[in-house]
C-alpha cells in the first residue's frame, strides 16, 4: 500500500455546498401530480473542489483547496436512496485578474510544498483560461503533475496538464494521458501521444450502487494522492477505481477512507 503521508496535493477549482434535506412521502399533492416531500433532517457536506480535498486528506494525504472565496449551492431532496428534487444556487462570477495574480504569487511563495495539483473545474467561473495556465504552467515548470476534471466547452485553457478525467471520449492535446470515466463501464486510460485507440480498461468494482453523486471528484482525487504518493498513472487509476466502488455505494456525496481503500484492495 502506498504511503500516502507522503502525498501533499493542491486542489484548486469551484467550491460547492451540497445540501441533504432528507424526509418522507407519503402521498401525492392534489393541487398536481407531485410528491408531498415531508423534510425529517438535513445535512451540509462538502461539494466540488472541497470534496475533492476531503477525499485526499480522508487518505491521510495533505490537501488545501483554493476556490477564491465563493461557494455555489446544490439543496438535494432525498426520500429513503431516492433524489426527489436539486436545486441548484450557482454563484458563476468569474476569477479576476487580481485573483490570478494572487494564485501566482501563492505558487511563488508556497507552491514548492506540494508535489501534486488537481483542478476542479465545475464551471461555476473561478477557473478560467488564465487561471488554469497560471497553475498548469507553473506545475509544468516544477515537474509536478496536474490531474484536471474538466467542465464546459473551452477544453484549450487545459493545455499541457498530465492528465484529464473527462465523462466522455474527447481527446486532443491538452493533456499527457486521458482517464475516460465510463460510469458502470469503469474507466479506460489513454496515452493522449502517440493516438492511442484502445487504452487500458479498469472495470468499474462497485458491489451495490446507491448514489453516484462525486464520484468523479472520488476518481481524480484518489489518483492525485497516489501520483503524489509515487504510483505510476495506471496504478492511481486501479486505486481510483476501487475508491469509486466504495462511494457509490453511499448515498450522497462521501469519500472512501483509507481504511475502506484498504479492504477494497484485500477484496478485489
């Protein structure tokens, strides 16, 4: 197993607070053909970038999350391991130029603590082109690798990452390696250069599925702390894929403990 105290990852990207207002129905509106949602108890849990940070640092890595101070809000409605309703409070300002130069000078003064970056980009407007080239570029110049989960149309402005997690197949030269999440299917890692048509699949190792809700944030999070831990890309892809199966398997958005990865690796 890894040694993952040796992991020590920078997460930058949009911070989201995931509400959980969980609760009954017991019959239909008749005012329209609706559920009657009765709320029982709620909860607050981390969302976006900072669940990506809490995922590595609930490995016994190190995470610090930059996010530029504003916080977008998903309010989920749940039944039992039913979603009901989201509703979704989008702060979508974007980073300025003073923000940029503010990450500039972190990376400066304190980037050479961190041996690993990841950039969660949720589309919510802190990580423009130049606040992704600022970090990339900088990453790049210290030999540190960059795991990027990408958002939106403007794929370009992740130019010169090592590696990127996309939903879909899309691939030019953004980055290094491509780690294709496939949902049920797993996930399936490409060399970006040379094309490479087939890639290595990892099937997906979750035993019971209730909630895919971050498991996204799970895959590059994990894979972040292993590269940074000193696994190869396809080895932190294994782990990713193992971490996955476990938060599935939970209803909301969660992480996978190290001891959970653990008993995972022993059973697969």
């Amino acid at each position: 197993m890894l040694d993952f105290i040796k992991a020590k990852v920078l997460v930058v990207g949009d911070a989201i607070d995931d509400l959980y207002y969980f609760g009954r129905v017991d019959r239909i509106c008749p005012e329209a053909p609706v559920p009657v949602f009765v709320p029982e108890n709620s909860e607050v849990r981390l969302g976006g970038a900072l669940n990506v940070e809490a995922q590595i640092n609930a490995l016994g890595a190190y995470a610090a999350c930059l996010y530029g101070g504003k916080r977008s809000r998903k309010s989920r409605y749940m039944s039992g391991n039913h979603l009901l309703l989201r509703v979704d409070e989008d702060d979508t300002r974007e980073a300025t130029e003073e923000m940029v130069i503010k990450m500039r000078q972190f990376l400066a003064d304190k980037g050479a603590f961190f041996n690993a970056v990841v950039i969660s980009d949720y589309a919510k407007g802190f990580v423009t082109p130049e606040m992704a080239q600022a970090v990339i570029g900088w990453a790049r110049q210290h030999n540190i690798p960059t795991i990027v989960d990408p958002k939106g149309s403007d794929w370009g402005k992740y130019t010169g990452c090592t590696l990127i997690c996309p939903n879909e197949r899309e691939r030019q030269l953004w980055s290094d390696q491509v780690l294709l999440k496939r949902g049920p299917a797993g996930l399936q890692l490409f060399d970006a250069q040379p094309y490479d048509q087939t890639g290595v699949i990892i099937p997906a190792k979750a035993k019971k599925v209730y909630d895919v809700t971050g498991a996204g944030d799970t895959v590059v999070a994990v894979v972040a702390a292993a590269m940074a831990a000193g696994a190869t890309v396809l080895e932190a892809a294994q782990l990713a894929a193992l971490a996955a199966g476990v938060v599935v398997g939970k209803v909301g958005t969660a992480v996978c403990t190290l001891a959970e990865l653990e008993d995972a690796i022993r059973n697969s």
